[in-house]
C-alpha cells in the first residue's frame, strides 16, 4: 500500500474488492440516503436567510441532487468498485456546488452564514461516505478551487469576511483531507493485516497437506505408502459394504536384483506399480507399496465378482508388461506376482487387523502353491482355486478332485483361494479324496 495516497496493488485492489465491496456498498447506500435528508433539509435555511434563492436552491436540491442521488443509492451495489467511488465523487462535486452557487449568486452579507454548508457537506463526504483517499482528495482540491472563486467574485463582500472565509475553507479542507487519511489509512492497514493472516494461514494449510502427501505417498513407485494404507484401513472399522485387500508380492524379487541389479530391480518395481494404479477401479481403490517388493489394494464397496475382474486384470497386466527375469530359477523367464486375498462380503463388518491377517494368511499359501497364482479368502466363507499355471493364462474357478502330491495340511479357517497351477481341494473334500485312495 503506497503511503500516500493508500492504494493497494492491483492483485490486492481486487481481493479488497471481493472482500469488502458488498459491505461497502451497503454502506454507501444507506449514508447517501441520510444525506439526501439533511441536504434537502437546507431548504429550510435558504428560506430563513436567502428567500430569492429559494426557488432555485429547491430546483436545485429536489430536482437534480436528489433523484440523482437516488439513483445512484439504487444502483451502487450493481457497479464495480472503481466505477461505484468514481460515481459518488462526482454526485458530491454537485452536492457541495449547490451552497457554492447559492452564495456566489446572493449579494447579502447574511449568505455568509449559510456558507457553512458547503464545509458541512465536505466533512459529510470524506468521514461518513469515507470516500477512498485519492477521491476525497479531488473532490476537496475542485470544491475548494470553486470556494475561493465564489469569494473573489463577492466585491460586496468585505475583506476580512472574505479573508476569514478563505481561511475556513483551507483549514477545513485540511482537516477533512487529515481525518480521511487517518480513517481510511486505519481501514486499510488493518485489512492488509487480517489477508496476511488468512494467507498465511492459506499457507501453512497447504503446507500441512503437501507434507501429509508426502508423508502418505511412496518415494519409488509414487503410489500411497505403509502409513497411508494404515489409515485407509481404519477408516473401513465398522464398514458393511464389502471390503476386500489384496496383497501382491513379486516373485523371487531378490534374485531379480542378484541377477540384473538395484537399478533394474527399482524400474521394475515401478513399472509394475503403474500396471496395478492402471487396472484398480478407475482410482476408487487405494493402491499402496506394502514394503520392499510387496503392493496392496484396498477395495471398498465390492463384492465377489468385481474383486475377481480386478484380479483378472491385474494378473494379465502384470503379464503383459512382459519384464524378463531369468534368474528365478523355476523354469519362468518373467516376472510374476503371487496375490492373496481377503473379502469381507457384504453385511459382514470386519476390522483391520482381520483384513491384514486374512490377506497376508493367502498371499503365503499363495507361495506355497508355487507362486505365480492368486489366493481368495473369503472371511467366514469357503476355499476355491483356479487351475492354469501358465503365465499370462487365467484359471477358472472350478471344484475338482485334488492331486495328492500338492495336498498341503488343512488351513486354519475356511477361506477362498484362487491359484494358477494344480487345482487343490479344501482338506474335507482332500480327506475323502485320500481314504479313496487308501481304499
């Protein structure tokens, strides 16, 4: 704000603008309607001291200020701010020249006394319109310049009345000019105060959340982190809409880097991070980097179906990505993830830590099955696993007899299992298989 004359820079004019323009306003427009009263009020003077000028002092007052002024209380809350100052100045250039017309045009020695309206107006449009600075600042330097040429024009007028006139007219235009600065310099400084508070407080707010993104986001791959999915899971407390986490680990990730080094291994982890952002729910999902080579998804309001077309997906994605890995040493030639699942369906609550647990049990039954395939745990429910091992081919989800030499000791609950290999049964169907066989 320049000292002077107050005036702000533009960008901050125009937030001054949108910030206090309706109130300003509103302002204006009640002001300007008080002074319409007492401006017309001043009829009463000119009858008692100036009765010839009776009839033009009212022509004046009630057929040219006032519905002008009128208008314009009407109006002011339509006008943009420059406009809507510049339009009240002027109005008060024509207030303030009525009392200047009538006494230059009254030869009596009384006009002198109603000479005080004019000064009266002055203090009326710089204290209670509060006219910005530079504003009061032309209409006070115009009424005076008029003022001092009224007095000179009265030759009947004695020179000291017209000596003591000309110096109220200066001491009053100073004082008025003070005060205007005083009040409007106060406003103003305390304005640019309350912005730099609401900006820093701005500031800070988006400080806080470029530092809870970057707290919350993975350096490496840019999806969300440990921290991120944590709170992303205490959110879903309670929640009985379908829930559903998947936990993806990279197979034999530390022989890809034994075998092509840190850097590779960096790229590889990035590329297959932007395939599982790329193939989750079109962002509804919360895709995070568990720790070292693992990945998770959170889905929330789903159900059985659509956490099997995402699987689908991610697993075909993963497989077209098409990432060579010849030191595995199983036999594959590229990189594979292994994926366990926990669903909660819907109208079951289930916590975190049951989530965790579940999701965490099938990605290492996942791994016991020779890798490369899916696990799906339906809490509470049954285990089911697709056949096909083959990379980059989906199994279907199919009840079958199991083979004997992938049979492995019965789980711990009952859950859904998806795998890419050898089908294998859940261990009731696994212990009659076994007796048949015996038989």
């Amino acid at each position: 704000m320049s000292r002077t004359l107050l005036r702000f820079s533009r960008p901050v004019s125009a937030r001054f603008e949108i910030d206090t323009g309706r109130e300003r306003a509103l302002h204006l427009r009640r002001t300007i309607l008080i002074g319409l009263v007492f401006h017309n009020a001043y009829n009463l003077t000119t009858a008692l001291l100036m009765p010839g000028m009776l009839p033009l002092a009212m022509g004046l007052r009630l057929l040219l200020v006032t519905p002008i002024g009128l208008l314009l209380a009407w109006s002011v809350t339509r006008m943009s701010g420059p406009r809507r100052e510049r339009m009240v100045t002027a109005t008060m250039l024509l207030v303030t020249a009525v009392p200047i017309l009538l006494f230059s045009l009254e030869h009596e020695t009384v006009s002198a006394v109603c000479y005080i309206e004019y000064p009266l107006m002055m203090v009326f449009a710089t204290m209670m319109l509060v006219l910005r600075f530079p504003h009061a600042l032309i209409l006070t330097g115009l009424s005076a310049a008029a003022s001092f040429a009224s007095i000179g024009l009265r030759s009947d007028l004695s020179s000291d009345l017209a000596l003591c006139l000309a110096f109220q007219t200066l001491t009053g235009s100073f004082f008025v000019l003070y005060g205007n600065h005083q009040i409007e310099g106060v406003r103003r400084r305390a304005y640019l105060v309350s912005l730099r508070e609401i900006l820093r407080s701005a500031g800070l707010e988006q400080d806080r959340r470029v530092l809870t993104v970057l707290s919350e986001t993975d350096a490496l791959t840019g999806l969300a982190n440990r921290r991120a999915l944590d709170s992303a899971l205490a959110a879903t407390a309670g929640e009985t809409r379908g829930i559903a986490l998947l936990m993806i680990d990279v197979d034999h990730f530390k022989r890809f880097n034994d075998a092509y080094g840190h850097p590779a291994g960096d790229a590889c982890l990035r590329r297959i991070a932007e395939s599982l952002s790329g193939e989750t729910r079109n962002g509804r999902d919360c895709v995070a980097r568990y720790g070292g080579e693992e990945f998770s998804i959170l889905m929330r309001g789903c159900d059985a179906r659509a956490v099997d077309r995402v699987v689908r997906r991610l697993r075909a994605g993963i497989a077209g990505l098409a990432i060579p890995h010849g030191g595995r040493g199983d036999g594959h030639g590229l990189v594979t993830v292994s994926i366990g699942i926990a669903v909660a369906g819907s109208g079951r609550a289930t916590s975190a830590d049951e989530l965790l647990r579940e999701a965490d049990g099938a990605l290492y039954e996942a791994k016991r099955h020779g890798r490369n395939c899916h696990v799906v745990r339906y809490i509470g429910g049954a285990t089911m696993m697709p056949e096909d091992r083959r990379l980059g081919r989906l199994g279907a989800m199919r009840r079958q007899p199991p083979r004997v030499t992938h049979q492995t000791a019965a789980p711990t609950k009952m859950a859904s299992a998806t795998k890419v290999g050898p089908l294998i049964k859940p261990p009731a169907l696994a212990s009659e298989t076994n007796a048949a066989l015996a038989r």
